[in-house]
C-alpha cells in the first residue's frame, strides 16, 4: 500500500512540475508581450507630443452644459 502511495505522490509531482514549467513559459512570454507595447505606448506618446496637431484642442474645452 505505501509503494503504490508513494507511485502516485511522485506522478502528482511531475505533473505539478510539468504545470509549474507550462505557467513559466506562458508568463515569459506575457512578459515579453508587454515589454514590447510599452515600446510602442512610448513611442506613441513621443509622436504625439511632437506633433500637437495630432490631437485634437477642442477634447481640453469645456463641454457648454458646465
């Protein structure tokens, strides 16, 4: 009884393992994802501020209701 027991503990902890290694890989990924839209989030903002055209004045005015 104790070796079958134990079979299955040390099956539980591979598959645990083999999870552990899926999820590593997923949120490296993930990472790297949002590493490169910060980049382009960066970029963007920097077009926008070069060119103030870009965006539109009237957003900033007060709507007439206030």
């Amino acid at each position: 009884m104790d070796e079958k027991r134990i079979a299955e503990l040390e099956i539980r902890y591979m598959q645990q393992q083999e999870t552990l290694q899926e999820l590593s890989d997923v949120l490296y990924q993930q990472q790297r994802v949002i590493e490169a839209l910060r980049v382009e989030l960066d970029m963007l903002k920097k077009k926008l501020e070069a060119e103030p055209g870009l965006v539109d004045s009237r957003q900033h005015e007060r709507p007439p209701h206030y």
